[in-house]
C-alpha cells in the first residue's frame, strides 16, 4: 500500500478476511484430502460442553448431522435422564475406531503447513481470541 494511492488499502488483496477466506480454503482442501480415505461423515469430538456451542452450529444444522452420524453408526444419541429435553450424545465402538484412525491428521496437518505443532497451537489460539472479540464487538 502506498500514500499515493489511498484506495490500495481498499483492495481484496489487502483485506484480512481475505486472507482469512482463502487460508481457510487451502486448510479445507487438505483436511478433505488427508480425510476422504478415512471417512464419509464428519467427525466430532463429543465433550462435557454443550455440543451446538463448541461447534457453532445451530439445532437445525447439527441434529442432522448427528442423526447422519447415528445412522453411520458412529454415535448413539439418547435422552438425558435427569432432563428429558435434553439429548446425550455418545461415540460408539465403530466412532471412536473412526477417530483413531485420523490420530495422524493433526502432525500432517503441521507438516503441510510448514508450521510446527507448537505454531500451529499459537495460531489457533490467536484465532480462538480473534473469534471471540469480534463476536462480543470488541468488548
């Protein structure tokens, strides 16, 4: 960017969502790469946490994918005896096979990247910051 052209700084190129777009999409193509002979569905990693929050998934995006991944065999859904309005999800026998066989994905992951596991864990640190301060507006 240069002072004799202001609107340098207005161009794409220039943008941090750009940048953010087409990383995201080069980081896409390798994980459907090192993942399309591993597995048909998209894997998750169930925890303590309300699920639809960890994954920034409304009901309506993730109940279908659960019931996919149930009907895969991959999880058991069933609901929660102390709230019956809410649904516990759990990896079966043939889920947490599936998960082990992608353990290699994230040293893979760093290779491609040229970034070791330690930057990769900064980075995604600093997104998970960035994340978050723009969704509450800078607060």
């Amino acid at each position: 960017m240069t002072s004799s052209n202001p609107g340098a700084a207005l161009t794409i190129e220039q943008q941090i969502c750009y940048a953010m777009h087409t990383t995201v999409r080069a980081f896409d193509a390798v994980y459907r790469d090192l993942l399309a002979d591993r597995h048909q569905g998209d894997v998750l990693r169930i925890g303590e946490p309300v699920l639809g929050e960890v994954m920034r998934l409304d009901s309506g995006t993730l109940s279908p994918l659960l019931k996919r991944m149930e009907g895969a065999g991959l999880v058991d859904r069933s609901r929660d005896p102390a709230d019956e309005r809410r649904v516990v999800v759990a990896l079966t026998a043939a889920g947490r096979d599936r998960l082990a066989a992608v353990a290699d994905v994230p040293r893979t992951i760093a290779a491609r990247s040229g970034l070791g596991l330690a930057q990769l864990a900064e980075l995604r640190s600093a997104l998970e910051r960035l994340t978050a301060t723009l969704e509450t507006g800078g607060a």
